[in-house]
C-alpha cells in the first residue's frame, strides 16, 4: 500500500537548540526567498537492511534545511564544517549519544568516515602491537571479514564460532589466545539474523571490541562492558558516510609510530573529529535521528518497541504452515528476522506478494537467500501491521 506524506510547516527540528542568525532574512522583498510549498511525496514500507527506513519526521526536517540551516540562509550541504553552526551540530550529536547511552567520561566518541569496513581495520592497526594476536569471535560473514582484515597483517586466533551451523546458533563462550591485543566481537549478525543477547566475557584485562552496526541503539548498550564500539550509520543511526566509534581514552593512543596519522584514533579525538572534512550531512541527519530517538523515550523504549515488533513477526512465522526461520530461537535477532518459505521459488512469489502491497527490501543477502524484514529503530508499526497481512494473503495463496 502506497501512503502519503504531506508537508507544509516550517522547519523546526534543526537539531540545535538556539535560533540562528539569519544571513538574510527570506520575507525581505530583496532576497532570495525559500518555496515553503507544500510537497506530497508517495512512500512505501522499506525492509532493507541498509541504507534502512529513517524517521518520516528526520526526513522532512532535513529536505527543508537543505535549503537554510534554521535561519542562517544557507543549506545544510554548504555550511562549512570548521564554522559555528556545524560545530553545533557536532557538539549537539555527541551530547545527544552521550546523554542516551550513558556514555562514561574515558570513552571518547568519534564520527569517523569509510564505514564499518574500514575499522575492520583500523581495529587492528591501533590496537594489536607488534608480534600479538587479536581474538575473534566468528558470529557470520561480517565478523568473517572483519577477522580477515586483521589477518592480512598480523596474527589471530578464532576465540569461538558458529560457522559449523551456518551461522544458525550464536558461538559459545570465547577460548581466548595468551594474552591477546582484544577480543573483537558482532552484536548483531545482520545476515544470519542472529543477536547476542549480552556481551561475550573476555578474560580480565582483554579489551572486549564490538562491530554494533547493525544494533546500535537499538537497545540499551553498557560501554563499561566494552572498549571500543564502531557502527555503521546507515541502519539505525542515519544515512551512509558516517561511522561511529565510542573507544575508551586509554586505548586511543597504542598503535605503533608508523600508522599514518588519518589512520590513528588518536588524530581524531584531538582533533575533535575535524582532522579533516566530516560527512557533515550524514552527522547533520544523525543528530535529527538522536533528537528523535530521544523523543521516543530513549533506549530503553526503543528497545522495547523492537522487540515487540519481533516477536509479532516471530509468532506468526513460527504459526505459519509455510514459512519458516532460519536462526536457532535462542540466538534471533531483534533487527533483522531472516526467514524463507520453503523453495526459491517460494520465496520469490512472497517478495511479489509484499511488492504488490507496497513492501521492499525483503530479499534476504545474495549469500544465504531466503528473506529478510529489518526492524530497525524507524521501522513504524503500521509497515509491521502490513507484513503479517502479507503472510496471511500469501498462506491463503499456498493453500488453494
Ligand atoms: C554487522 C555489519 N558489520 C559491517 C558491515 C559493513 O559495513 P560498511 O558497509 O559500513 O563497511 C555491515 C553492513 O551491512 C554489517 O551489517
């Protein structure tokens, strides 16, 4: 089903607090004036697993500053990064993550670029010196690569894994190498739809490393359980070009001499994330999302949200004569519920059906097939709702 958005208001939500001062003023007879116009846009429910679903409100407060930042004349996508408005948007993004995840005063928080794949990384060149192993828990293909881009350059040691069962199950309890540089770890495997539920325990004193891409802020996250957290931005924190990364200030500063400064932790946390030009936008939408996040009641409530959404769509898979999930039921994740019904064929008449309902971004990953609904922070009810009136057409279709 298609809907409709319309908007005619103002901007409001600019993300920072204060009101700016306009650069010109839009009602004055001899400016350039901004169409307030009301535009309608037809949407449809989006499943992806990113670049994912962003909130309605998110989305139209950035379209309109992309014309004026608040009042300052000038859009979002021209302000330049070193100047006071974005300084305010950077300081209002950290303040924001900070205020939501309880994050301590030792761990600074940085908005880096190049994605999670390039802290697969820089993970390693920081924090693993010469001659050390890093450990790795192999929870499904992220994880996988992450490992690999620490091997091509050094030595590592499988701690645990559930490769054996296609990454059906979640690995057991990590058996960590002597001594190693740190544990590194998924939260949430985005294309076996998996999820640990806590943290792994790494021995005491190993830093304990997670890649939360695909569940960050999904949940409260207790980073006094961890070291260093990277994440994507695309899935539930905002667009892609952002990457987060919360690292506790005694590890920003270990990686050997000849690392390139672009590559340390350290350059950026002096630089305040400024060593060069940030993916200004993508921090811009990202504090929108934070703002709204905190409307939402914060982790907590987001959380409780997700996993009411899950289980419905759990419940009704589990119910189904004809679809089935493909993760073991104690390691499934919140986010992204992958599941198939029966055949390829099967499933391609499903995605038709969800089509026809105006429901995308259902295909599970090239690697594994099958389907996939993402459930990220954004994902509204209603696109839920519709899901499981999709499951029933389709269940009535099989049994004709
Ligand atoms: C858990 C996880 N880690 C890493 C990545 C790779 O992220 P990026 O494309 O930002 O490098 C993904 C992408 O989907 C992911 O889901």
């Amino acid at each position: 089903m298609i809907y409709k958005v319309t908007t005619t208001r103002k901007p409001t939500h600019t993300g920072i607090d204060a009101p700016r001062t306009a650069a010109y003023h839009t009602s004055s007879p001899n400016s350039p004036s901004l169409s307030t116009d009301s535009v309608t846009v037809q949407r449809i429910h989006n499943f992806s697993a990113g670049p994912a679903v962003l909130p309605e409100p998110v989305l139209s407060a950035a379209r309109e500053h992309l014309l004026s930042l608040g009042e300052t004349g000038i859009g979002i996508l021209e302000h330049s990064h070193r100047g006071d408005t974005f300084g305010e948007v950077l300081s209002s993004a950290e303040t924001r993550i900070r205020r939501l995840a309880n994050i301590p005063d030792d761990v600074a928080v940085l908005f880096l670029q190049g994605g999670a794949s390039l802290q697969f990384a820089m993970v390693p060149a920081n924090l693993r010196p010469a001659n050390t192993i890093a450990d790795y828990i192999i929870s499904g293909t992220w994880s996988l690569k992450a490992m690999e881009a620490a091997q091509s350059d050094g030595a590592v040691h499988v701690a645990s894994s559930s490769q054996d069962s296609v990454f059906r199950s979640l690995p057991g309890p990590p058996q960590c190498s002597d001594s190693p540089a740190y544990l590194h770890y998924t939260s949430n495997n985005t294309i076996a739809g998996t999820q640990f539920s806590t943290p792994p325990n790494p021995p005491r004193g190993v830093p304990l490393v997670c890649d939360a891409s695909s569940d960050i802020f999904s949940r409260p996250i207790d980073l006094n359980a961890h070291d260093l957290v990277y994440a994507g931005a695309q899935k539930n924190l905002g667009p892609a070009g952002l990457t987060l990364v919360m690292i506790r200030r005694t590890l920003l500063d270990t990686a050997v001499d000849s690392l390139p400064a672009i590559n340390r932790y350290i350059t950026h946390a002096n630089a305040g994330s400024l060593y060069n030009t940030p993916p200004v936008f993508s921090i811009f939408v990202t504090n929108l999302v934070l703002e709204w996040l905190e409307e939402q009641g914060g982790l907590s409530a987001i959380a409780e949200r997700n996993r009411t959404q899950a289980s419905r769509l759990y419940e009704r898979i589990d119910a189904s004569r004809v679809l089935s999930g493909r993760a073991d039921i104690s390691a499934r994740s919140l986010m992204n519920v992958v599941f198939s019904a029966g055949s390829q064929s099967a499933d391609d008449r499903f995605v038709e059906h969800c089509h026809r309902a105006g429901l995308v971004g259902l295909r599970g990953h090239r690697s594994v097939g099958g389907l996939r609904a993402s459930l990220y922070n954004a994902q509204p009810d209603a696109a839920v709702d519709r899901l499981l009136e999709v499951i029933d057409a389709f269940e009535a279709e099989q049994a004709e």
